[in-house]
DNA sequence: GTCAACGCTTACGTAAACGTCAACTTCAAA
DNA sequence: TTTGAAGTTGACGTTTACGTAAGCGTTGAC
C-alpha cells in the first residue's frame, strides 16, 4: 500500500538507524551540531527522504574522514544554493583537499613504517644472535586477520 | 673543557626541548605519566643521558604511533631486564603489530581515496557541463606545498 | 493492568596529549 | 638592585564524537 521510496514517506529515529548503522545518540547528536533538522510530530523526531540524503552524505563524509563540522559547511552550502554549481566547486575543493591530506597521510605511515622495519630487523638480527628461541613468529597473523573484519576504517581516519 | 659526549653530563629541560623540538611541558608530562624519571638539584630536573636516551626512544615510539601507554610497557621492559632478550622479543612484537596497523590503515586510506577520486569525477563532470568556469583548479597545490613542510606525522598518526 | 520497547531531554563521562594559565622561586646579568 | 629569563607545581581547558545513565512520557502486547 505504501511504496517504502515514495517521496512523502517518513522514518522514524531507529529505522534510519538500522539502515545505516547508527545509533539514535548518534543522529542526536549530528542534530545539536546543526547537521539534521528532521520534523517533529509532538516530541518525536521525523525524518524525511531529504534528511535521509543528508544523513547519507554525513555517513559519506565521515567515512573519507571529513569532521562534521566539515561536513556541516558543506550541507549548508548544498541549502543555501540549491540550483548547485558555487557549492559543486567548493564541495570539489574540499574533497581535493581530502585526498591531498590523505595522500600526504599515506606518506607518513610509509616513513613510519620504513622506521618500524628498521628497528625489527635490527631486533631479530640480535634476537637471532643472543636468543633465536624467543623470536615471535609470524603466527601473529591470525589474530591480525581477524580483528581486520571490523570498521578500521573510523579509527583510521580519526573519530 | 667539557666534552659534550661525556656520559656524565646533564641537561636541563630546555636543552633537551631544543634538542628534540619538544615542550618543557610535554617532558613533565611524561614524566607525570612515568616515562620519565630524571633526577633533581633541589627543584630542577637533571637529565641524565640516561634520560636522553629514554626521551629518543618516546619520540621515536610517537613517531611511529605508539601511544604514550605502550611506550611506557616497552620502557618497563627495558628496565626491569636489563640484560636484554625476553623484553626484545615484546618490542619486536609490538612494532610488527604496529605495523600491521599502518598497513591496514593504508589499506582505510587507500579506499576513502577511491571513494574521494570518484566523488571529484562526478562534480568535476557536471560542473564543467553546468558552468566550467567555476572549475577550481589544481592551483591549490601552492597551499598544499606549504602545509607540507610541517609536521605531518603527528597529526596522521594520531596524537 | 502492567510490562517492555521506544522515544524524549539534560547532563556528565571518555580518551589522548598536551596547552594554558596562575602564582611562585631562583639565579645571573646589567 | 632590579629585572628578566627560566624553572617549579598544580589545576583547569581543549578537541571530537559520541556513550551512558537518570528520569520521564507514550504505546502496543499480553
């Protein structure tokens, strides 16, 4: 009876919730920070297909590591402005942005990596000499493929 | 006089802040923190090279990432063993998990860059369509460029 | 009739690594 | 003698993105 896409249907705080993965503190908290503006019906909270975009597009920011003040400038020019081309070009230059950072990011973690395999070989080279039973062996591995499952991608980006 | 290389020679908190590009603040604080445990003429802190050496060490294990807690555990190691073998074999485990990380997180980068390239394709086509004009280009770079020239890791690698 | 599930608001807690006062002492140079 | 530089110990502030209650109202299921 009722199309769940059609323009005019609304969600509830849980619904949008379980569809990505949120927490009702979450979206909350995205509305004290100016983020969201859903309706309300009394006190409830009711989204619409717009807020649903937007919450989209805040999901999307945080996952390339955008801060959601960040991510508020850029949802407040898409309102502002809503024919769209100042705001695709201001959106474009902050994600160019991103990717220069994040770039420059990749950059750090090679050199500290370079550093890391320094001190390890110099570690297993004396290890080898002084103690070659003590060496930890990659077995490793499995405890670092599992914890892999899981959302690294938050950590990594900065929560 | 005073050869600078004597094991016997001190420092105080400011030499060692310059030395090292860090705040006297930040020695306090790891000192609060029980990384470090220099000795003291009446109020002063006197640094051994002892100290020094400990403070390399911190700085490096920032520098790769570590957090101020598992440098600690490593430094622990270090002392109450000091011959030298079991607490190597932790270190070692500890820097290839650290390494493991990294790469995981060049892996979350990595994604958030493809999913970035692919949002600056879609609104760099439609804007050149719409109004090319606003096209930003890559002149940002000069901005880029100047930014990069400080220190990055810190910020990357979580501070 | 009542209990659980869901919703609300307000407000404090968390983690990390310091920065930033305030309020002082101590020392060496001018 | 004064003043300026450097040192000290607290203690509170900062940032980000929420988590975690506390305490209350509403509603559907049984």
């Amino acid at each position: 009876m009722a199309d769940l896409r059609r323009p005019e249907r609304t969600f509830t705080i849980r619904q949008l919730c379980n569809e990505f993965k949120a927490t009702p503190r979450a979206l909350r908290f995205y509305e004290d920070k100016g983020l969201l503006n859903p309706a309300r019906e009394g006190l409830n909270r009711v989204y619409s297909h717009k807020d649903r975009v937007r919450l989209q597009l805040i999901l999307r920011g945080k996952r390339v590591g955008l801060s959601l003040s960040e991510i508020r400038e850029l949802l407040d020019l898409y309102d502002e402005n809503d024919e769209g081309a100042a705001q695709m070009a201001r959106s474009l230059k902050k994600f160019r942005e991103r990717a220069n950072a994040l770039e420059q990011q990749r950059e750090d973690i090679d050199n500290a990596l370079i550093e890391l395999r320094e001190a390890c070989n110099r570690l297993e080279k004396r290890l080898a000499e002084i103690r070659p039973d003590l060496l930890p062996r990659a077995a490793d591995y499995e405890q670092v493929l599992r914890a892999r499952l899981d959302g690294h991608a938050e950590a990594t980006l900065g929560k």
